[in-house]
C-alpha cells in the first residue's frame, strides 16, 4: 500500500456482491466497511472518493440492495458496501435478513480494520446508528462518522452539528467524525487520507 503517495481518488473496481459472510472473497486483504441508514448516501460517498459513478449504480442493481458489495481498491484494500438499514418500506423480514448479514459480517470478519457509518447531518444518531456505534466502541472497531449532506446547512450549523453528535460520545475511544458532503465534496480529501492511514496503520 502506498502511504507516501497522496491520492486524490481511490482507484477501485466492483469485485464482487455476497449475500453473506460465508460467500464473501477470502479474508486475506484488509476492508473497511461503509454503513448507514438507506438514503444516507452511502453510494454517493463510495461515488465521489473513487470517482467513479459506476460503482454505486452497482449497488443500486435490484436485487443487489440487499447484499454486500466489495470493491477492490488498486492502492490494495477492499471498501465494503453493506446493505442500507432502516428502509421504512422494507418489510420486518428484510430488516431482519439485513441485521443477520450484517452482523454476521461485523463480528466474524478478521480483516476488518474500520467502520464508516454515513448519516444525514440533518437527522444523525438514530437509534441504530447508535446500536452500531455502540457495538463498534465495544469491539474496539475504529469508526468514523460521515454526516453528510453537510451543504445542506450552513457552516456554522454543519458545526454544531459535529459537535453536538460528538459530544453525545464523550467517552468513545475509537469514534470519530466528520462533516460531508458528497455533492460538493466538503471532506473528501480527508476522509481518502483516514481510509489511506487506516489501510497502512493494517
Ligand atoms: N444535498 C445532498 N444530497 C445528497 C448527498 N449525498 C447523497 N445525496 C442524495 O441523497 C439521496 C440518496 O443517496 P444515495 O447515495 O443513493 O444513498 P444510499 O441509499 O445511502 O446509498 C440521493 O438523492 C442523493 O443524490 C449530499 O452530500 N448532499
Ligand atoms: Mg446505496
């Protein structure tokens, strides 16, 4: 991996989508998986660190929602798509195949070094939001919070925004977070520069 080389996109490329644990590649390379409520914007965050529009389209292949998507990063790495949570249309049964794939992943995948969870700045820290945190606090998981669709605020509320999320954290040793936007790309270059150190950091 390529920690003295400043990137200002992530090459990667679709590896493969699996309907759980067992089916995913071997675990011989490290991830870090992206997380978050449906319509958080997940895919677009994955859209504008790789600069690649096609990888979300990916995701957004029917069928394949419910799946988790691993994309191979050519500076080595994979990011790991899991499937949205908290669709209010999905029905219980969904929900519940989402949390059994899910955690499954989560718990049992040893080359799992970090955890990014993408909100709505708007409506972040929703109860499984916070099931989430809370878990990954308690694995000892770094995790970074994306509230995104900061430029849906001002900067002066993006930042109380930030502030207000991590002060209901005070005591998180693996929790981090920052303002986003994937439509104006307010973080971008940040958040390739954590998922760089955290990849090499292996
Ligand atoms: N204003 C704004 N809209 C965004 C941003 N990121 C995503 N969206 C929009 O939010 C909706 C859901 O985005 P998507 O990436 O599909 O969310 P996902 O379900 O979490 O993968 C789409 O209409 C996006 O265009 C952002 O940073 N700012
Ligand atoms: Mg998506």
């Amino acid at each position: 991996m390529s920690a003295d080389r400043q990137q200002d996109r992530l090459e990667a490329a679709f590896l493969t989508s699996a309907p759980s644990l067992k089916q995913c590649p071997r675990d011989d390379i490290p991830e870090i998986a992206f997380a978050g409520r449906s319509n958080a914007g997940k895919s677009s965050v994955l859209n504008t660190i790789t600069g690649n529009k096609k990888l979300a389209k990916v995701s957004k292949t029917p069928g394949r929602t419910q799946l988790l998507n691993l994309f191979s990063l050519a500076s080595g790495g994979r990011l790991v798509d899991l499937p949205g949570y908290g669709y209010a249309k999905a029905g219980k049964q969904a929900q519940e195949k989402w949390q059994s794939a899910v955690n499954q992943y989560l718990s049992h995948r040893d080359n799992l070094r970090a955890l990014v969870i993408v909100m709505d700045i708007r409506h972040p820290n929703q109860p499984l939001d916070q099931e989430l945190i809370e878990w990954a606090e308690a694995s000892e998981l770094p995790t970074l919070v994306l509230l995104n669709k900061a430029d849906k605020l001002s900067f002066s509320r993006q930042k109380q925004a930030l502030s207000k999320f991590l002060n209901a954290y005070p005591n998180s040793r693996y929790l981090d977070a920052l303002a986003f936007s994937a439509l104006k790309g307010t973080g971008r270059k940040e958040l390739i520069d954590r998922l760089m150190y955290l990849f090499d950091r292996g």
